[in-house]
C-alpha cells in the first residue's frame, strides 16, 4: 500500500480549486504537511520516494500532484 502525504497551503492559505495549489507548489511556496512539518517543491524528490502526494483543496477534497 502506498502512504498518502496530504499537503495543506501554509500559514493560512486554503485553496478553493487545484489549480490555486499547483501554481503555489511550482511558484516554490510553503505547505504544511498534515501531521508534519513545512515542506515545498525543493522536497518533491523526498516526498515522493515517501509516498504519494496530494493538496486538500477546499475541506474534504484531495488533489495528486
């Protein structure tokens, strides 16, 4: 099974549609690992060998990068 990293907009920011999410993740803004710490673009290569990664959008819906 593969582990799920869930990332939300830091300090704040929330996302109403996926694409506010993937223009702030490519533009090298901060996000919030849910459960974890801050992370960015920089760490895709980590992320990624972590797990597979998504952006909550809005309250409940999830987006794969």
């Amino acid at each position: 099974m593969t582990n799920r990293i869930i990332l939300q907009g830091a300090y704040g920011r929330n996302y109403t549609n996926p694409m506010q999410a993937y223009a702030d993740w490519y533009a090298g803004k901060d996000f919030k690992i849910e459960g974890g710490p801050y992370c960015s673009n920089r760490d895709a290569d980590l992320l990624q060998d972590i797990g597979q990664v998504w952006f909550r959008v809005g309250e409940t819906q999830l987006v794969v990068l």
